[in-house]
C-alpha cells in the first residue's frame, strides 16, 4: 500500500480540516437537530453515540473513503482467517478463535486449531468446576479459597481488570488475588492473607521466563514449602498456564496442572484463553462463556458490518481523525462504573503496546502519529480531579465515557439514588464538554453579583467554557459478563483498525522485549555491588549511588 498520508484520501482530509477545524459542535447541533439519528450506532443492546464528535457528513465520508483505501474490510477477513499477520514474529493474530463459538474450523498452517481451543476450554471447565464445588482439596484435605495469580503485562491485567468487572458475579468463597510486580510488597501483602492450605497458585508467563513472573513464583513457592514441608503438595496449589511446559515442569508444577496456549495468542489478547483461568474460578466457567460469547458477538459485528454501521471501524476513524490531523495526542476512557476502574489501565496495554510503533510494515518510519496516550479514571472520580483540564485546559482530549444503563448495585432510595446521580453526571459531563459556556451566559449569571461589586467582572472569562471538546458515549443494558466480553472485544478490533490505517504490526512488542533485556545486564551489576563503567555516566552513577545506599 502507498504511504496512507500519500494518499488522495488522506490528503483530501487535510484540506477538509483546515475548512472545518474551527466549527463548533453546538452550531452542529443546532443547524441539524437530527444530528443524533445520523450519528450513532445500535448493536444488541450496545449504544454507540459519536454525534459529539467535530465530524460532519463530509468528514465521516472522506474518513470512510479513508478507510477503504487503507484495505480495512480485507484486512479483517485476514486477521480472521488465521493469516500470519504478525509478520515480524512469523505468527497468526487468532484470539477470535478463543472465543469463536460457532466452532467453524480456523486454520493456522494448514490445521484447524478448534480442537485445541474446545480442548483447553474442557480443562478450564474441569478445573474451575472442582475448585468451585470443593472436591479439588488442598495438601491437608481442606477446600481451596483464594486464588493467587502469579503474571505481568497480558497474564494479568486482562484477568484482574475482569475479575474486578465481574465481581458481582464471582464467588463469595473464592477470593482471587493478583500479584504482577517484582516489588516484594505486592507478594508480600497478598500472602499475608492467605493460608498456604487454602490457596491455589496460578503462575500464568506464556513464555515461563518474565524475570518478574518467575521471581514471584519462586518466592510464592518458597513461603508454600515452608509451610507444607512436603514437595508432593505442591501438586494440590501450584498450576501454571504457559506455552513452555519443559521450564512449567522443571519448576516443579506437575504436568497434569499445566495450561496451555499457542504462539498465535498475544499476551494482551489472552486473557480469552487459559490465562483467563483466574475468571473462570472465580465467576464460574458458564460465565465465563459468556463472556466469549461476547467477545465472538462483537466479532461477528467487526467482521459483517459495513463500515458506517461498524462500531470499532468508526471509533477508530474517529481516533485517527484527532490525532492526525487536529493533533490531540491524548485520548481518556472515562468508565461510570466502579467495578471498571481497572478498564483503562487495561485498555492503555492494549492500545499502546499495539499501536505505539514509528516503523511501518514497510519497514520505514512512518509520516503520521500512530497511537494515543491513553489514560482515564471512573467517572465520577475523575471529575473532581483532571476534568478541570478536560474543560478548561490548553490541551483537548477525545474521550470515550462509558456506562451500563443498569447497575448490578442497588442502593438509595428515590431521594438518593446512586445509580441516578451517577447516570446524570455522565450525561452532564458530555454535554458541557461539547456545549461549553459562553461569556455571554456567565455574565447574565453573575449579573446581580456584577451589579454589587463591578470587580467581579474580571471573573468572567475564568469561568467561561470553550467547550468543543469531542467525546464517545457507550452505554449497554447492565455490565454482565457477555457486556464485558463485548465491549473488550471491540476495543481490540478499533486498535487493530488504526494499526491498519496506520500500516503497523499491531501484535508485536519489541519495546517490551528489549527492557526485559537491559533489566538483565543491570541486575549483575547491582548484585556485584562493584562501581561499573558499563553504560552512561548517569546509569552507571545511579547503580552506584544504589550501591552505595544499600
Ligand atoms: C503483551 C506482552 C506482555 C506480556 C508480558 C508477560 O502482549 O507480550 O505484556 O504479556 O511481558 O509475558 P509472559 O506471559 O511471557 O510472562
């Protein structure tokens, strides 16, 4: 493909910009009272409202054209069809196949990988069912009640963030626990509430050697042992969900407890898979099914609907839009919902270890911006803290607010009802953002103090709005877990659409691989203890300032 900013299309957006950049929302509004009905999209019970975005027909149609040039519609059926469109690992990007319930066969080098997916599913099943109704006993004949899961990077945050999204769904027996950080005070803190006769540990590193992942293992076995005194125990607390089994079984995890996924799962794309395990036990593996269900839903979604219909194709032509060419190189997700507060920490891996690349699959420096910052908070949380930026600052930030219509909480009473006050803060928040206030409304407001003390005056333009700021409303009927599946999925098909506009390799994360190395030539010197004259003057000063201090 030609370089996409080479492109008619791309150019044609350029010059539309410059023609529109200054129209304002609430003129769009006004001069189309429609604007809505033109402006949104329904699938199942899932509302997609972009009409508060600085779009007009014209926009949407170029960045249409735009997304066709881009070759986005035959790019999907490839990622779906098992192609190797990870080409810098040589890899299939399948995590549909994980959760492609229609059981159609799905082919990576010639052979179906469904049964392997039905396979391992049968495992999770098995497991999570013994865990749950207690006849999986620990080494002293006691049932199990807290999990630990043991990973970093895509072997926990997908898991945690679900856990935490489905807890109204999970067990009140089970309590899962998630420990990711080398930092001693993350095992730490989680073993001091365990008791090694109750506890499972789940140690999920696809590749058995994060240096995080296996340190914590080997510490979580160490406290294990101490209190079991026996090694044969370990059978009954220690499984581990990784495609290197030799390292699983050297650590000492008997082959029956292993888990398996392929190289074509990335690691912030699995937690549809074994790694998933954690969600299976603790909200039981028919909703976890549900959960795939979703997922495949959304799927189908990506994959049939033509692009103005099509959800992640427009969130994503939309995310192209402003940082590309208004330049707005941040973007928030804003969920109103507690249990979604690990939704954006969740959501920053997926995107930016996707589409924070600068070389392009022609393997030459791209010419554009490729993926946002991404960052957010639950709302209401948010709003008494960085929204004061998002209304008044210099800097703009497109924003995705979140909602289930119905929560799983119910609380108050007509006079004080949570989910109401909550419900009304996400709509006032979007519609102040787009309208803003005008100095002419501040100053009518402020009239009879102004008429008082004609200082005050010089508070008006403090308290004027610009307004103009764009955002997404995504509201569905309650957070359950196919809702969730839904909405995670087409997340992850919006960044696969911006990798392909932007002509990047999405699945690959190089800049993830080469901390883990430095991190290994450091680690030697600071357990030297010796001066080093191996790197900069500023590493090798801070090493020795740490050894010095230690
Ligand atoms: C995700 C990345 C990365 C990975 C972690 C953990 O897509 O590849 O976040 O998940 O580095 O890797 P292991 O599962 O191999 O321990």
């Amino acid at each position: 493909m030609a370089e996409i900013t080479k492109t008619p299309e791309w150019q044609s957006l350029e010059k539309h910009y410059k023609k529109i950049k200054d129209l304002h929302m609430k003129d769009l509004f006004e001069n189309d009272t429609d604007r809505f009905e033109s402006n949104h999209i329904l699938f199942d019970d899932f509302l997609f409202d972009y009409s508060k975005n600085r779009i007009t027909k014209e926009t949407k149609e170029l960045l249409i054209s735009l997304a066709r040039t881009a070759d986005i519609e035959n790019w999907r059926r490839r990622l779906f069809s098992g192609e190797k469109i990870n080409f810098t690992e040589n890899r299939s990007a399948l995590h549909i196949a994980l959760r492609n319930r229609s059981n159609n066969p799905i082919m990576v080098d010639g052979k179906d990988v469904m049964p392997l997916v039905n396979d391992e599913l049968s495992k999770i099943r098995k497991l999570s069912d013994e865990i749950r109704n207690g006849s999986w006993k620990g080494y002293s004949g006691k049932k199990i009640t807290s999990i630990v899961n043991i990973g970093i990077g895509g072997s926990d945050l997908g898991p945690s963030m679900v856990c935490s999204a489905l807890k109204p769904f999970g067990s009140k027996e089970i309590t899962p626990h998630f420990v990711s950080n080398v930092d001693a005070a993350d095992l730490s803190q989680v073993l001091d509430v365990c008791d090694p006769e109750t506890t499972l540990f789940i140690i999920a590193s696809k590749t058995f050697t994060t240096q995080e992942t296996m340190t914590n293992a080997f510490s979580a076995r160490d406290w294990f042992i101490d209190k079991a005194k026996k090694n044969e125990f370990i059978k009954n607390h220690f499984v581990a969900i990784s495609s290197n089994s030799e390292a699983v079984i050297e650590f000492g995890i008997h082959p029956e407890n292993i888990f398996v996924l392929w190289d074509w799962v990335g690691g912030r794309y699995s937690l549809w898979s074994s790694i998933g395990l954690s969600i299976a036990i603790f909200i039981g593996m028919k909703n976890f099914e549900a959960l795939l269900e979703g997922g495949h839903e959304a799927d189908n979604h990506f994959i049939a609907e033509p692009i103005e219909k099509n959800i992640p194709i427009m969130m994503a032509l939309i995310g192209v839009w402003y940082i590309n060419f208004f330049d707005f190189s941040t973007y928030a997700i804003l969920p109103y919902d507690q249990c979604l507060t690990k939704l954006p920490a969740y959501l920053q891996q997926a995107d930016m270890e996707s589409n924070g690349k600068f070389i392009g699959r022609n393997n030459q420096k791209v010419c554009q911006k490729t993926g946002p910052i991404l960052w957010g908070e639950a709302g209401t949380n948010g709003q008494h803290a960085f929204y004061q930026l998002l209304h008044q600052g210099t800097e703009i930030v497109p924003s995705d607010f979140i909602m289930p219509i119905n929560s799983n909480y119910k609380l108050g009473n007509d006079k004080h009802n949570h989910h109401n006050i909550l419900q009304s803060n996400f709509i006032a928040q979007t519609q102040s953002l787009m309208m803003g206030k005008s100095k002419h409304d501040v100053e009518s407001e402020m009239k009879n103090e102004i008429d008082d003390n004609p200082d005050l005056k010089r508070l008006i333009s403090h308290r004027t709005f610009e307004g103009n700021r764009p955002s997404n409303s995504i509201l569905f009927k309650s957070l359950t877990p196919k809702a969730l599946g839904k909405l995670i999925a087409l997340y992850e098909h919006k960044i696969f659409t911006q990798g392909i506009i932007w002509n990047i390799n999405s699945f690959d994360q190089w800049g993830v691989e080469y901390g883990k190395q430095i991190a290994k030539l450091v680690l030697p010197e600071l357990e030297s203890k010796k001066d080093t004259k191996a790197f900069d003057s500023s590493t090798n000063n801070l090493i020795k300032y740490i050894n010095n201090n230690s």
